[in-house]
C-alpha cells in the first residue's frame, strides 16, 4: 500500500478494497479496477479517534461526536467537514468526508501498521453485491489488486450505516450494520435521507447491491405461476411447506428470523444463487425495524436491478 498498490481487507460489515488515502494515483485505481464513477466518494477508515483529524477538520470534542464515540470501532460512518489535505478524489470533490473505524483484528492491525488513513470502497464491482470472504474478492477483482488478506467470513455482512452530522438535524444516508434506533437513543431526531434527495450518496441509487439474476420478494408472487426448478429460494426463517416444493435451490438464513443471522448470511447467499443461472430468485422480507432497515433496503434495491443480464 505504501507503493500505491490496493489491498482488500475484511472488515465487520463486508471486505473493503483498500489504498492509500493520500495517494491520489492508488485512489484513481480503485475506481478504475471498481468500475465505479468518480463522482461516488469513498470512506476513508482509521484507526482510533484520534486520527478522525487526519481527514477531518471538525473539532473532536464535538458534542454529538463525543455522543457517537461509543459506537466506534464499529460498523458507523460519519460525514464530517474534510481536511483540505484530504486529496478530492477521495471525497469526489465534495467538502465533506466519510470515514469509520472498523471492528475487525485484520482491519485494525493492517490500519495500525500502515499507520494512515485507508481508502476503502467495497471490494465488488460497481453495482454488484459486496463481498463478505475473501474468495468474493478474489473470484471477481483476485487478477486486478495486488493483495487479499484472508479474515474468514465478516460477522455483519452488511454494510456501515452512513450518518451526516454536517447540518444541525443529523441525516441518515444509508441503513446499515448500527440500527437507526440505537442513534436516536443517542442523538434524539434523525431525518432519513430519502430516494428523491439530492443529497449525493450514491448508495442511494436503486440498481446498488443487485446479483444478475432477477430477484422477486416472496410476499409479491405467485408461487402457481414459477417453475420451481429454475427458481431459487431464500428463507428468513424455517417454512416446511415451501420447502418441499422442489426449488433448484433453498438458502434458509436462519431457523426463526434471526437478523443477525439473516444479514451475515444474505449475500453469501444472494452470490450462490446467483452463480447457478437460475431465472429466479425469490426472497423472503422482514420488519423494517433494528438491522431488518439494512437487510429490506438492499433487498429493495436488488430486486429494482438494472445491471444488464451476462446471460
Ligand atoms: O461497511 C462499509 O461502509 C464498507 C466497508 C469496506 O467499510 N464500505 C463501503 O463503501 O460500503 P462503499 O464505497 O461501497 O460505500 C460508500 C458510500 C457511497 O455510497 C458513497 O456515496 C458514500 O459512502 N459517501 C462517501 N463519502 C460521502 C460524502 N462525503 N457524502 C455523502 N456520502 C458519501
Ligand atoms: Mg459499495
């Protein structure tokens, strides 16, 4: 990494494809290598409180800073004011910055030995679902990066949730791996960014998160109408009538609707189904409430894909 070479890394929420934050050409390959347009900002990551002054030129002893402190390491990026050393790459111009620090051994001991700011954008191409092991990483972008540390399965599996405290009202730009209630026990009253905002977070786009392979919710079909045997089926929770009902392919992500269980395991899933060519995929929903907000969001945004078929 010092050399401007990327490195993916595991993190709690899903591996990152890290850089350099500082290095300006290693930033502009992960777009490229990503496929991702440059007008989609990274997070920057760091390793202790302290180095939020690295990229940032808000004052640490911000109240609501200070109030949000307890959730870090952890799976929580802020949007604070950007350090003007900060290269606008990293930040696609804008004057603010994203930046976490992540809950994992190998996350924490390569930012600690690196001894900077990383970059780090999921490790997927553009628009596909983000990796949650090593071999997700390796089986699309291996050829592409120099280094892949292998950190086994990320406990969360979704990604961070995305919190702007640039105005007064803190926003919600993403629902991730800290539930939306946990920050207003926190902070109080949290506006949620919504689809027509012009906010720029491009995670806010629909066709984010999206397998090739067209994705339906259960509660919206017609089972009399699908062939079982082109179709494949993923379960929250056991539903012994469904599952006798000959599906090429049943993924049940947890016995009784678990949702950590259901987030660590739904993109491995949504991978596996999608690499068996089926027509479909059928998916099971949950309460938009706790991590079920992250879970329904990118399930919503799977099943609105527009990356075109490979087929
Ligand atoms: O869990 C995660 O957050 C993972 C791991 C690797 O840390 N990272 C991740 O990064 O999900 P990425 O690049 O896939 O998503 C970053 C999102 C983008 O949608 C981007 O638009 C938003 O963060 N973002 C970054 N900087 C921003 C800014 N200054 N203002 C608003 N949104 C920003
Ligand atoms: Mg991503």
């Amino acid at each position: 990494m010092r050399q401007g070479g990327l490195v993916a890394f595991p993190t709690e929420t899903v591996y990152g494809l890290g850089a350099d934050a500082f290095n300006e050409r290693a930033l502009a390959k992960i777009f490229e290598v990503k496929g991702r347009p440059k007008l989609d900002p990274l997070i920057l990551h760091v390793s202790c409180f302290a180095d939020l002054a690295k990229v940032s030129e808000i004052d640490l002893r911000d109240k609501r800073l200070q109030l949000l402190k307890a959730l870090w390491p952890g799976p929580l990026t802020l949007i604070l004011p950007k350090k003007s050393t900060v290269p606008a790459i990293a930040t696609s111009g804008l004057p603010s910055v994203a930046v976490r620090i992540p809950a994992n051994p190998v996350a924490s001991a390569l930012l600690e030995s690196f001894g900077g700011p990383i970059a780090a954008p999921s490790a997927n191409p553009f628009s596909y679902v983000s990796p949650t092991t090593a071999q997700h990483v390796e089986a699309q972008l291996g050829e592409k990066i120099e280094m892949i540390l292998d950190g086994g399965e990320c406990q969360i599996g979704l990604e961070s949730t995305i919190l702007s405290i640039l105005e007064p009202t803190p926003k919600l730009l993403r629902p991730g791996g800290v539930p939306l209630e946990r920050l207003e026990e926190i902070l109080g009253k949290i506006e949620i960014a919504g689809k027509d905002s012009c906010v720029l977070a491009p995670g806010m786009l629909p066709e984010h998160y999206s397998p090739r392979t067209k994705l339906e919710f259960l509660r919206d079909i017609n089972l009399a109408s699908l062939d079982p045997k082109r179709t494949g089926l993923v379960l929250f929770s056991r539903k012994a009538e469904l599952e006798k009902l000959g599906f090429a392919s049943l993924a049940i992500l947890s016995e009784n609707g678990d949702l950590g269980e259901i987030s660590h395991g739904l993109f491995s899933a949504m991978r596996d189904l999608d690499r068996l060519r089926l027509d479909l995929i059928v998916v099971d929903s949950c309460a938009t409430a706790g991590l079920g907000r992250a879970i329904m969001d990118r399930l919503e945004r799977a099943a609105k894909r527009l990356a075109p078929p490979t087929k």
